[in-house]
C-alpha cells in the first residue's frame, strides 16, 4: 500500500512539522517517522485537526524518543554479546 505521502505532493509546513518532531529521534528512525507523520497530516481535513495532531505528537514524542533509544541499545547489545 502506498503512504499518502507518496501519492500527495508536500506541504512545506507539513515538511518543517515532521522534521522539527523528527530531530528528537535517533538519527536511524527520523526518515521512517517523518514519512509516518507526513502522511498522517496530510490525511487530516481541517487545520484544526492537523494543529491537534502535532500538538498530541509532541507531547508523545520524548517518550518516543526514549523508548526507541532503548531498543535500539538493547538490539546492540545483543548482538555484540
């Protein structure tokens, strides 16, 4: 299935929306949630909507942030051991 923001041009504040969230993630997840958001904004209808979303996204993606840092280091060091 393909993401709607494939099929759907980009909006240059859904672009600076998704890389501004991205930049508290781990440098090898950022492309995969910001392509997530992206399209997630890009499906919502009203400004209102897409307002309530980032704001709902930035509230979880500290947490987000921690949780995959987490599994990421617990992925390391299962492999090195």
């Amino acid at each position: 299935m393909l993401s709607t923001a494939v099929l759907q041009p980009a909006s240059p504040t859904f672009a600076v929306t998704t890389c501004l969230l991205a930049l508290l993630l781990p440098a090898s997840r950022r492309a995969r949630w910001r392509q997530e958001w992206h399209a997630e904004l890009a499906n919502l209808p009203t400004r209102h909507t897409r307002a309530r979303f980032t704001f709902r996204v930035l509230l979880g993606v500290l947490s987000l942030s921690v949780t995959v840092r987490r599994a990421e280091g617990g992925a390391k060091a299962r492999s090195s051991g």
